[in-house]
C-alpha cells in the first residue's frame, strides 16, 4: 500500500528513506454515540468506566480533573503489531487546566483488568468545567510518515513540487477517507511546528526541568546527567513516544485553543514496563 502510493505520487526518489523513517501508528475515529449501557469499550468523551476501586484523579488543588478518553487494550491489541500496549486492560486519560501548554497537569490511568466495570461520573464539576459528547472509538492500524515538523524536507524536495506532494502524501497515508472523523492517534508524529516534541518531554521525564526550546542545551544536560554520556542521551530522546495525542473535534466538543491537538508522552522504558504514571502531556495550537 505505501509503496503503491509512494509510486502514485512520483516519491520514488525518497522511497527508501520514507519507509526507514515511517512508524507503525494507531489511529482513533469517532464512531457511534455511546449508548450508555455497554461497559469497557474504548470510547471518547463523556464518562468513564472505571475499576470500583480507582478514584478518580484530582488536580493539586483538589479540583477534578476532566476526562477525556478510555481505551480498551484488548481492541487495540490487533492494531499493534509491535505489541507496545499490555494485551489487555485499559487506559484512562484526564486533563486539568490546558493552560499554560506545557507541563500540563493530567492523569494517565492503567487498569490490568477490562472486567467489572461501572459507569462512574465526577460527581460535580471538572477542571474544564465541560461536558463532552461520547462515541464509541473505532480503532485502525496505520502507517505514519513524518509531518510538516519532522520530515526531512531535503530528503523529499528533489523536484519543484515534491515537497508539496510528499506533505499530501503523509496525509492521505494516515486519513481513512471522509466517512469517519479521526479524534487520536498513537505512536506517530506529534503535530506541532518545530519537531521537538520529545526533547520537551525528555526534560520533564528525566531532568525535571522546563524545555529552554533549544535542542542542543537540551541533549548537553541530558549528557551531564548520565555522566558525560551523550549515546545514552540521543537514545532517551529517541526513546520518547507519542503515546497519544488528540486532536481538536467538534463531533465530542474538543477545542484545545485555537483547533490545537494534547499531547500525552511517556518513555519507551516506562511503556514497556506499563508504568502509565510517568507521563507528560503538553499542548500545541497554531
């Protein structure tokens, strides 16, 4: 399929170096409305079906947090191929306040278990002070090529419309065409501007520290950290993954800014350990 539409664009040029750079994403589209009954499917908005024993989460100041999403990991399971996700359970986003976009307080909740789940509501109001429409979330498998912010744009300009193609191309890859609106997606490329993403997630994970917006700063202290290591500070900040990010929607009344996306990152040591309590999550708007 990539390779077809690779052809179809007249990307030969840079095939070899799109498909070393593409990875293996999930995508998150809306599907029908939540019918309120069914328990532990992954769906987006309103509220969330949670283990009888989790609480749910609060900002520092007490305050609820927001729900957002919950994923049923046995349903993505057929979509990760790479087997990154724990084959079963489920996964619970909350948000607090989105301002400012970095740093932002949020929970990221892992259930082992999918079984006896009950409907549980905040019991008053949330950080957000919003109520979301809830759809089910239909889940597919994708390939993910880098965006405007990641691609190497030498690699993919080798003719005076390559670029422009090769940005149509990354789209329709991971579009699944208009009859579904896509909400999420997972283990792509975080949409933003610069393509930095994960050095800012890297600071707060493992520096505890605020990103200076300066890459080379960013991997020197990383070095330092691990004692003069620099290979050890290239492979954390490569290790860093989009865990999910998600997307503006007017269908659940998701507006994050200006049409902007959230962004929830976590280590590819912590992934693999299911440790889902050591995340950061950030905001981008154009």
């Amino acid at each position: 399929m990539a390779e077809e539409q690779i052809k179809e664009y007249e990307l030969e040029p840079a095939a070899r170096h799109l498909m070393a750079v593409c990875r293996q994403g999930i995508r998150l589209d809306i599907g029908e409305p939540d019918d309120g009954a069914s328990r532990g499917r992954s769906r987006v908005g309103g509220t969330p079906d949670l283990p009888p024993q989790a609480e749910w989460p609060r900002t520092a100041d007490g305050e609820p947090m927001t729900f957002l999403a919950q994923l049923n990991l046995e349903q993505l399971a057929a979509c990760d191929s790479l087997k990154r996700l724990p084959a079963q359970g489920m996964l619970y986003f909350f948000v607090g306040i989105d301002e400012p976009a970095y740093d932002i307080e949020h929970r990221v909740i892992y259930a082992a278990s999918a079984d006896g789940l009950e409907r549980r509501a905040p019991g008053g109001s949330t950080a957000l002070d919003q109520e979301f429409d809830s759809f089910d979330a239909l889940v597919r498998p994708t390939l993910e090529f880098p965006n405007y912010a990641y691609v190497d744009e030498d690699m993919v300009s080798f003719d005076d419309d390559s670029y422009e193609r090769y940005l149509d191309f990354a789209l329709e890859m991971s579009s699944a065409g208009e009859a579904w609106e896509n909400w999420g997606s997972m283990f792509g490329f975080a949409e933003g501007q610069h393509g930095d993403d994960e050095f800012e997630a890297a600071c707060a994970l493992i520096l505890r520290q605020k990103y200076g917006y300066n890459p080379g700063q960013t991997m020197e202290a990383l070095a330092a950290h691990y004692g003069g290591d620099a290979e050890r500070a290239r492979h954390e900040v490569d290790d860093i993954v989009m865990l999910l990010e998600i997307d503006s929607s007017d269908a659940v009344g998701f507006q994050w800014w200006d049409c902007g996306v959230l962004h929830f990152f976590i280590r590819g040591e912590d992934l693999r350990n299911a440790r889902f309590d050591r995340t950061y999550c950030s905001l981008y708007s154009s």
